[in-house]
C-alpha cells in the first residue's frame, strides 16, 4: 500500500516556482520546487541532469535521485540557518554493473522526482535552504568499456545551485 | 523442471474507481505456473510467470511491479489455509517511474521467468497455499504522456491493477508451532549478554554463520585498530588513512574506534539479508542502530583484507550517528587515500578510510 501512495504522490504536477541550472563540464544539473509548501504537502524536489555537450556520455547513477530513490546523502539541507539530520540510506558501494550507468546523447537529460521527507524532516514550518553536495562519481565517454571498477573511475564536481522553499505553519 | 503443471491459466485487469476515465482491459495477460503442487518446508519455491501480450500494441508494464527477476516488492498475494502470509523480501524507496521503467512486450508475444518465492514468503509452514501475482499503481502501463495530461485537464489518474489466477501448493512442512520455535532459535542472542546477534530478510543458515564470522572479524579488526591508537601510534597505516597528524584529529579517531569496537562487541546487532544490489556491499539508516542489511557484493567479500565482510561491518557500523556518524565522501582505497591527502578532516568522516584502517591492508606499521 505504501508503495501505491507513493506512486500517486510522486506523479502529481508541481508548480516550477524555481529553477537553477548550471553547467559543469558538458553536463548540467536543474533541481525545482515549488517555493511555498502548505502543512502536510509532500516535498518533492524535481532534479535533472542534461548533457549540454555534443558527444553522448554514461553517468553513473550513484550520488543522484537518478539510481531510483534517496541511497545516499547527496542534499544538504537547512531549516532556518540550522542543518537537518539525513536519516536515509548510506551505501558502502563496490563496483557498478553496466545497467546502473545512464547514456545520455547530446541535448538529452533524464529527471527524477524524490520526495524529500524520506530522509529528511521537513514537515516543520520554516524556511528551507537545500543544496546537491553530491559528485558525479563516474562520467564516460562514449565508446569507454563499462562498467569499470572504482578505481578506473572518472568522478566529476557537479554544481546545482541553491535553492530554498517556504513550508507554511 | 520437466513435468511443469500449468494450474492457472487467466488473467483480469481491473479499473479502480478513481477516475471518469474508462480504461479498457489489461494489455496483459498474466499466468502462473509452480514446478510440482507440493513441496516440503526445507526446499526453495520458484513460479514460472508468463506475460503475455493480449492487445493489438506494444504493451508496457512498470518494471518493480513486474515478475521480471529478485522480488523488489510484496507482487504477489499467497494465502495458506486462507490465511495471508506477509511478503519479507526488499523495499525500496522509489522516485515516480520514467519511461526507462518499464518492460515492453510485442504484440501477440509473451514473456516467460521464473521468479523466486521463498527468499520473499515463509512457505516452510504446512498448508494449503493459493499464490496470485496482483499490482495496482497509477503509471502500471506506461502511459505517462496519458495521465500527465489528464492531470494538467483536472482530473485524477486512474489506478491500473493486473493480477492472475491462483495457483496452488501444498506444503509439506514444519507445523505452525514448530516454525515459531525454529524462528526463536534463529533470532536467540549468541551469548545472554547485552551483546547478540539477530537475523531479519530471510538470512539462510549458510549466511548466519557467515555473518557470525563475519562479526568475530569486525571485532578483532576494530580492537586490533584501537590498540593501535590507544599506544599513540601515528605511523603509515594512521597518515595513510587519516592524513597529516594533528593532536585533535587523532583525539576523533581514538573516539571513532573507543565507540566501534565497543558496539560491535556489546550492543545487540539485527542482521539483514534482504537486499539483493549486487554493485553494493550493505548499507544502513544512520539513524537506526545496530540494524545493517547486507547487500549482493558483500557475499563474495572475503572474510578480512580489503573490502572484506569484517571491515564492511566496520565501515556500517562507523555510519551510525550514535557510533561515529560517519558519511560517504569517496568509495574506494584510492579515493580514500587520495582524501587523506587533500582532505584529513573529511577523511575522519568518511567511512571507507576507517574501514582500510581496520582492515590495514597490505599491513603498514
Ligand atoms: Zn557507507
């Protein structure tokens, strides 16, 4: 049952209040929210990756909302001036298999939605600083042999610039 | 298995009543079949699941609810003696599908797997067991551009449900009694200490005894690493992983493993085998001491050395907020040693570097 709910949940439309985008070596990262959460909504934070480059390249999917949910403590998030705790999942991860890399062609960006509340407490009221800390751990170019072992990868700094929302009482 | 019976042989689709939107019958037929209609208690139960295609298009069907491969979430409903038995295998924290998470299957073809049940249910109990595969879910068949724009025009997405007949399976087993004692058993501490071991997920009795082993070595490992620090030591194996000496860092570290060797050798430990990710070792909720759930690359670890099941412990039991409240800032010996380097402070905040140090190997001094 949980399962169903999240589902609905994860497909209602957002209000793109906000959107920050910022370029990093031929791959850009966007996050939107809406900028104002009435009592009880779920937080949920859209994030993307394109790649603004002209050849394809392979992302690995750890670090981001693009493995498929919250497996590590890539946001850092603020209530007021004061950091929150994550209280999601922290992998100790060894090597990847090919099908956790995603291939993006020139132009072309994968997004996903996570709801914030999984790992984080933002039920209370308040204003909320969040930023992607994460870094890209490997980045392919196309034709590289993958996957390869984490000490062949080539991590690459990814800057999303901040965003805030209002949680309302 | 030769003899296959097929006891099931339909499918139905139901429309749950959340929206004016008609929906036409399952694009998919969905049958069910087990290897023999009885089984005792003690042996693995696989179904063979075909899918097939009954529409006239390519037919979609959202990957984590499909019978695809290692059970991802509680997809079918099994009864015995008309009783629900509850679903034990993974859950994962999901983002909404994107078009990358479905299977397709070609008009008029079907889709055969055989999938594992009791990794996921206790079949192990004597009865009379009825398994069906049933799901329901906003975006089950895929059609994302649909519902977006239903939802752009007001309204609400309709649930999509697909299911298939029972089949059924007689167990053979331990009585429902004996089943209870048998879990007792398996959960008991190790010693009646404070100390103790207990096993969630379906942990076979091959890997309990692995991760009793597995502890022994997370022990030694982080005692051995304590001496070290407790003696004032600061050779190799200390700048190695924790970079340039500094009276306070080398404070941290001593406080880091004063607190590991003492949880893992006196708080009771709750074990997990249900994660099946092989590109991951394990993984925990900081939050949540002393639960750690064991993934697919932790299986093929040796027992000590780098990477190994011992220092996986280590490197689990350092995240917890009340133990170290370590991150993951790198993965990997060289990237651990390269943050050594640019980073000492974040190195005493990264749990790999504290497992290599655990595990010091090659040794250094
Ligand atoms: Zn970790």
């Amino acid at each position: 049952m949980g399962l169903k709910c999240l589902l609905v949940a994860g497909s209602l439309a957002m209000s793109m209040s906000m959107a920050v985008d910022a370029a990093s070596g031929g791959l850009s990262c966007a996050m939107s929210m809406p900028a104002v959460l009435t009592a009880g909504a779920p937080a949920e934070l859209r994030w993307s990756l394109r790649n603004t480059g002209a050849k394809p390249v392979s992302v690995l999917s750890w670090n981001t909302p693009l493995e498929g949910g919250i497996f590590a403590e890539f946001l850092s998030l603020e209530r007021d001036g004061k950091a929150l705790p994550f209280s999601g999942a922290l992998m100790k991860r060894g090597d990847p298999e090919a099908g956790e890399y995603l291939r993006l062609a020139p132009g072309q960006a994968e997004e996903a939605v996570i709801d914030l509340g999984l790992a984080w407490p933002v039920d209370a009221p308040g204003h909320y600083r969040l930023r992607y800390t994460g870094r890209l751990l490997d980045v392919a170019e196309a034709g590289a042999a993958l996957p390869r072992p984490r000490d062949a990868w080539r991590g690459q700094a990814l800057d999303c610039p901040e965003l805030s929302f209002e949680r309302r009482p | 298995m030769p003899h296959a019976r097929w006891l099931s042989l339909s499918a139905t689709a139901l429309a749950l009543g959340l929206s004016a939107q008609a929906h036409a019958a399952a694009p998919i037929a969905v049958s069910l079949s087990l290897d023999s209609a009885a089984a005792k208690g003690s042996e693995d139960v696989y179904v063979t699941v075909t899918l097939k295609n009954v529409s006239s298009q390519p037919a979609k069907l959202l990957r984590w609810l499909a019978p695809v491969g290692e059970l991802e979430e509680g997809i079918f409903h099994i009864t015995r003696d008309g009783k629900d038995v509850p679903y034990q295998g993974a859950h994962y924290k999901r983002v909404a599908p994107t078009a990358k998470d479905y299977i397709t299957i070609k008009p008029g073809q079907s889709l055969t797997r055989r999938v594992e049940l009791s990794n996921a249910y206790d079949l192990t109990v004597s009865g009379q067991y009825a398994i069906s595969y049933d799901v329901a879910a906003v975006n089950l068949f895929g059609d994302l551009d649909k519902n977006q724009a239903a939802l752009k025009a007001g309204q609400y997405q309709a649930m999509q449900a697909l299911d298939s007949q029972a089949a059924n399976l007689w167990v053979n087993g331990l009585s429902y009694s004996e089943s209870l004692i048998q879990k007792a058993n398996e959960t008991n501490a190790v010693t009646p200490a404070a100390f103790g071991i207990s096993f969630t997920g379906r942990c076979s009795s091959t890997r309990q005894a692995l991760l009793r082993d597995a502890v022994t070595a997370a022990q030694n490992m982080s005692n051995n690493a304590l001496s070290y620090l407790n003696a004032g030591t600061a050779g190799p194996r200390y700048t190695t992983w924790f970079g340039t000496y500094t009276s306070a860092r080398y404070a941290t570290a001593k406080s880091h493993f004063t607190n590991i060797y003492s949880a893992m050798s006196t708080q009771s430990l709750t074990l997990d085998c249900s994660c099946k990710k092989s590109g991951t070792y394990a993984y925990v909720y900081p939050t949540q001491p002393y639960k750690i759930y064991l993934c697919g690359a932790f299986w093929n670890a040796p027992m000590t050395g780098t990477d190994s099941k011992g220092g996986t412990l280590v490197h689990e039991m350092s995240h917890f907020n009340v133990v170290a409240g370590t991150d993951d800032h790198a993965y990997g010996q060289s990237s651990a040693k390269s943050l050594a380097i640019s980073s000492p402070d974040q190195a005493l905040d990264n749990a790999d570097n504290h497992e290599y140090f655990a595990e010091n190997t090659p040794a250094q001094n």
